[in-house]
C-alpha cells in the first residue's frame, strides 16, 4: 500500500470524517456507508447486523519502515464511524494478533508498508485494501455518473489499483483506456486503448486516478465536464485545479478503501 503520513490520517478521526462523509452525500448522493454496501451487494440491515455481532482489532505493524503514527487508531476511527465495535491492540504484530485471538475478536485488521487485509478470523477470509480502494472508487464514479456500462472510463497510472480498477470496469461492460507515464507499465495490455500523450486526457470525461505522483495534472489536460474518482497517493492534481474541479472529485486518504474493506467482510 501506499506508505501514509501522520497528517494524511486527519480525515480519519471524529469530526473531520463526519464533515468528509457529508461531502462525499452532497457530490454523489450516496454515503460511506452506502458505498460500502452498495459495492459489495448488501443491505442496509445486513450491514448493520453484522454490525451488531462483531468484534474487530486493529494492530500496529512494526516492520518495514516500521509503525505509521496514528495508523491503527484511523482504522479504527474509521470503522467505529461505521457502527462497528473495534479496538487498538496494546502489544504490536505477531504479539498484537495473539492478543487479539485470545480477546476472541472475529475480525482482524492490520498494514504493513506493502499490504493492509482485513481477516474474518471465524471464516477463514480476508479482504486486501487495493482491491478494496479500487472497488469503491469505480462504485463512486458509477453513483456520481448514473451507471458505466458502454461508458470509456480512463484509467491513470496501471499499478495494482488501477489494474484492479481494469478488472472491475469490465465486470460492468464499461470500457477501460489507459494512461501511464511509464509505458512499461502499459505494453502487455495489448486489447486495450492505451493513450500515448498526456495531452489526450482531456478527451474523457469519467477519470479513475490512481498516480502517486502530485501536481502534474492542470485544468487546460482536463475535459470541461470530468468526473474524477482519484484513490491514488498524493493527487495528481495542482491545488488550483483541485479547487476549481472540487465539485466533481473524490479523493481520500484512508475512509472509502476501509469502508469497503469492512463491506467485504460482511458478505
């Protein structure tokens, strides 16, 4: 996964989520709870049951570049949000899923700088944040848009949420078109369109942004009418561009691959 930082996590506490998830209502109508559901086939009362009879821990993660400050509470502000009960694990890693296993939690939720599953402990299942992100933000821009089937939707940057954003557009008949600075990335999707100049962006009104470069996509490469779900880490966008398209783009850094996550889990 994308590595956070501390101040990426703000949107993932109290208030700031709140304000996040009314915005999120007034852009596309539909909620983080509504997302998570509705990208995941449940219903309302199938998620909040789940709700009711589940108990979930999240662990801190030592290795690699060791703990993100702050990761393990966000999940778990996140996921508390959603009705869920959850708690931080005292100990960290292999120790944290002991304790876990031995407070008899059903689900298990834990990041390390290459992964973040969540594992339904009671069933033998798990749930991975890329496919999760990529699931919710193709939802958001099939809400925003009213539907994608026969729809081009382009995608930027083919790293692993946009290959699975790849995935996930052709389940619903839409037809993908490719962007990725890096043609290596893009040669082997041969029965694809694959753009050859950043200049062709501005044709394609529905964007799925996964780059993880920032400040490089300015308003004159954007169509007049886009409608962007952006997942990747920072946004690609200038903040000029960012605030005059803010209408007609969702963009987070922890909430919607969670919410998701957590649907997953409730199937």
């Amino acid at each position: 996964m994308t590595r956070l930082k501390e101040q990426d996590l703000a949107v993932s506490a109290g208030a700031e989520l709140l304000r996040f998830d009314i915005e999120l209502e007034r852009k596309i109508g539909a909620s983080l709870q509504d997302i998570s559901t509705s990208s995941n086939g449940l219903s309302l009362s199938d998620f909040e049951n789940k709700a009711m009879g589940t108990v979930i821990a999240a662990v801190p993660v030592t290795s690699g570049l060791g703990v993100i400050t702050g990761f393990a509470d966000a999940v778990a502000g996140i996921i508390s949000y959603l009705g869920f009960s959850i708690f931080v694990t005292e100990a960290t890693d292999v120790a944290g899923i002991h304790e876990a296993g031995t407070k008899g939690v059903d689900w298990i939720f834990l990041a390390d700088d290459d992964r973040f599953l969540g594992i339904d402990r009671m069933r033998n299942r798990m749930t991975e944040n890329d496919k999760a992100t990529a699931k919710g933000y193709i939802q958001i821009l099939e809400t925003a848009t009213g539907g994608l089937s026969g729809k081009e939707v382009l995608i930027l940057g083919c790293g692993r949420v946009g290959k699975e954003a790849l995935k996930l557009l052709e389940a619903k008949g839409a037809f993908p078109v490719l962007y990725d600075k890096n043609s290596q990335k893009t040669k082997f999707f041969t029965k694809y369109k694959i753009l050859g100049s950043p200049e062709e962006i501005k044709e394609y009104p529905l964007v799925f942004d996964a780059t993880d470069e920032s400040g490089w996509l300015t308003d004159e490469m954007l169509h007049p009418d886009v409608w962007i779900a952006a997942p990747g880490l920072p946004i690609s966008l200038t903040d000029e561009t960012l605030e005059l398209r803010k209408d007609r783009i969702v963009h987070d850094r922890l909430p919607i691959g969670v919410a998701v996550m957590l649907g997953e889990l409730c199937r």
